[in-house]
C-alpha cells in the first residue's frame, strides 16, 4: 500500500497544496514576514521528504505538474506591468533609471562576489538573478546551466531580508523619497518586498510592483550578454 | 471567456513562446517571451483583463503555491548549498542593502536633477 501511496502523481499534488494551505493559515494567524506561504510550504514539503526517507523523485510524478505551471503563471505577470501603465509612463525616467542601475548593481555585485568566494558555477549562475521575481529568476538560472531550486532559494532569502529591513534600509541610508523607496524595496526584494512597501505608503507599494516587472526585464536583457 | 478559454489562451502562448525562444540564436526564457507577448495582446487590446479574470486571479492570487516544487527540490542539492552555504548566506546579506543604496539614490538623484531641469525651463 505504502508503494501504491507514494508512486501516485496524486502524493507530490496533494503534499505541494497541503503544505501551502497550511502555510497560508499560519500566515494568516501569525502575520508577521516571516511567517510566508512559500517558505513555510516548502520547509513542510522538504521536512515530510526528509523525516520519511521519501526520494524527491516520488515526490515530482506529482510536482512536476505544479511546475508545468511557473510559465503560464510567469506570462500573467504582463498583467501587473499592464495595470500600472499609467504610473509607468508619467514617471518613466525615474523608474527606468532606477531599475537600470538596481538590476546592474544585482548582477555585477552577485558575480563578483562569487567569483571572490569561489562559487561553483551552477550556484553562481543560481545566484546571479536573485533579486529578480522567483518566475524570471528560475527562468535567467536555467538558462545559464544554474540550478532552479538554489535560484528559487536564493530568491526568497532576498525577498524575506528586503521585506523585514526595507524601512529600516530606507531610514539608514537616507533614501527619504517615497518613489525611491518604493522602487528599491521592489528592485531588491521583488513581490515579498512589495508587501512591507505597501505598508510603507500607497505610492511606495504601487512603485514596488512596477519595479518588479521593470527591473525583470532589464535583468532578463543583461544577463544575455553575461557567461557565468 | 471561459475557464477553459482564459486557460487554452495562456497556454497556447506560453507553447509558442517555447516554439520562438527554440530558434531564436540567444537564450532568451520561454517564460519571458510569453510575458512580453501577453503585455503586447494586452497593449494593442486584443485580450482585455477581465477577459482572463479566474486564470488569473487564481495564479497570481496563490502564486506561492507554484514555486513550492522548485524550492523543495532544493533538498537534491544540499551538499552543494552546504559546500556553499556562508558564501551564499554572505552574497545575500550583503548584496541585498546594496541594490537598496543604489537603486534608492540614484531615483532621488534623478528626481532632483529633473526637478532642476524644469526650474530652468521655467526661469
């Protein structure tokens, strides 16, 4: 029976939804940064694999189907560009220049790090767009030969850090403009960082989403002309 | 549209998407390209919002949900995160105020600069 439990597609399904639904209850109740959907589902999934001695491979007959889905839910993300059109375009300097230099300073500041420490190259290019949306960053990952799980990894460490200090940042290092405080929480801690932007102000939350797609996309155009 | 139209459309994008970034001679993301097409059906009011209201409401409302495989398969991997584990915890500790600095001042320095400009304009 344990066999016919684990080789069924129908296990990774139900352990990826069942983990996510308890953390958005814990979210829920406990509303603090840390307490996200995605890191508590995970740390559940990765503690039942790893208590019950269950291969990963059992595990994706049924998560792969959930991944299937990381590109359509990427092309939806047009949809929160398309919605802040209006923003985009009354301030588009600014925000353009902005994502350009927090996208650049990413990337170049990532790779030099790495090379420093002697990462290996598939962690380095993992790394590489970790400030990105998780979507884009598993995506530019991939296609430079870096791991997807360490990418994803590496994401949601940027975006937990960036959620809890952005108003702290923001104090520390002077950046009193809502509009740039909004567009660097985005640019360094994309949708998880939005959050704690929208609890900042209603200009610092629209801005940080905009930074989200903005700065994607610029990585998206770098990392093309980057070899890790 | 329906459910199943709102889904057969993402779909049939994403499907071309892979077909374009197949033959393109660069590796430009599949995923990347469907979002790049998607703003431009959007843009040129081909598909509308609402006309992909439950897809997308569905997707983007629990988009944790999707990105739990990719993270737990990081347990495949963990001699290589721990063979790593301090330069990667470094590079995000460090890395992450960094962007914040830059990103942050160089808006309000570009703010200011255009608010001069327009001081002139106006002098």
């Amino acid at each position: 029976m344990i066999e016919a439990f684990l080789s069924s597609p129908m296990f990774g399904l139900a352990l990826s939804i069942g983990t996510y639904l308890l953390g958005k209850a814990i979210q829920n109740k406990v509303k603090h940064t840390l307490a996200n959907p995605l890191v508590i589902g995970a740390a559940f999934t990765i503690a039942v694999l790893a208590v019950f001695k269950i291969p990963y491979e059992n595990y994706a007959k049924g998560a792969d189907v959930i991944n299937w889905m990381l590109g359509p839910v990427t092309a939806l993300l047009a949809l929160g560009i398309y919605n802040q059109r209006k923003t985009l375009k009354e301030y588009f300097i600014p925000v353009l220049v902005g994502c350009v230099a927090g996208a650049c300073t990413s990337i170049f500041s990532i790779l030099a790090l790495c090379k420093a420490f002697g990462v290996d190259k598939a962690v380095t290019a993992a790394m590489m767009p970790k400030s990105c949306t998780t979507p884009i960053a598993v995506s530019i990952a991939e296609s430079h030969g870096g791991l997807a799980a360490i990418a994803a990894t590496c994401v949601a460490v940027a975006g937990i850090t960036g959620a809890l200090c952005a108003p702290m940042f923001s104090k520390w290092f002077g950046i009193k403009d809502p509009m740039a405080q909004g567009l660097a929480t985005g640019a360094c801690s994309h949708a998880l960082g939005t959050a704690t932007a929208r609890e900042m102000g209603e200009v610092q939350g629209a801005m940080s989403s905009i930074a989200i797609g903005v700065c994607g996309m610029i990585s998206v155009v770098i990392s093309l002309f980057m070899t890790v | 549209m329906s459910v199943l139209k709102q889904l057969c459309l993402i779909f049939a994008i994403c499907l071309g998407s892979e077909c374009i970034s197949a033959v393109l001679p660069f590796t430009l993301p599949a995923s990347v390209i469907s979002m790049v097409i998607l703003l431009l059906l959007l843009l040129v009011k081909a598909v509308k919002p609402a006309q992909l209201k439950e897809v997308s409401d569905f997707m983007l409302g629990n988009m944790a949900l999707f990105f739990i495989p990719v993270v737990s398969g990081v347990i495949r991997y963990k001699d290589v995160l721990f063979a790593n584990f301090w330069a990667i915890i470094l590079i995000c500790v460090l890395t992450t105020p960094l962007v914040f600095f830059v990103t942050g001042h160089v808006v309000q320095l570009t703010v200011r600069l255009m608010k001069k400009k327009e001081g002139k304009q106006h002098d």
